[in-house]
C-alpha cells in the first residue's frame, strides 16, 4: 500500500472550503470508487485552521498512475487553483512490521 499525505494550505479558510467542495461536487467520492483507492480522507490539524490534511492510500503504484491519468484530475486543479492553494506532500509505503498490532487498544 502507498499512502500520501496532501496538506492543503491557504488563507482566510479556503482549503476548507477546498474540502468541502471536493466532497459536495461529488468529486471526492469519485476518486474513492477508483480502482485502487484504498483511502481518501479529508482532516483538519487541531492547531492550523488553515491547512485541510489530505489522507491518501492506494494499493500500489498503478493504482496512483490510472488516477493521476483520469479527466477528473483537471477538475481537481481547477479547484486547487480556485482557492489559491499550495501543498505540500508526504508519501509512504507500507511493509508488514513487527508486532504493532499488540500496542492497538480496539
């Protein structure tokens, strides 16, 4: 699995009116029914009302390519460019790991 990281930044609340509209427009859902997609989650840090963190997973590369190749990508940039927005980005990929699992309170 890829994880990225998306911190959306602006001024004045405009990455969370970004977020909103991604979601109200349908968009956001679109991106979750890709083939692939294993996660896409909007967030706000308890100390930066004017950052939205984007949680990002897909299930291998191909995944991330057939996405960034797909029209409602241009969608996505208009909507980034409407609200003036700059990022900043985090990627991860995930490996099987030692026994995490035990420190998980469920």
């Amino acid at each position: 699995m890829i994880t990225v990281h998306l911190f959306y930044q602006g001024q004045n609340g405009s990455a969370r009116a970004f977020a909103s509209e991604m979601e109200s427009s349908g968009i956001a859902e679109a991106i979750r029914q890709e083939p692939g997609n294993l996660r896409y989650a909007y967030y706000q840090p308890l100390d930066d009302p004017e950052t939205i963190l984007l949680i990002d997973s897909w299930r291998d590369q191909a995944s991330i390519d057939a996405h960034h190749a797909s029209p409602m990508m241009a969608q996505l940039a208009a909507l980034r460019e409407k609200y003036d927005l700059h990022m900043q980005a985090e990627r991860f990929v995930s490996e099987e790991v030692g026994d995490d699992e035990r420190f998980l309170r469920k």
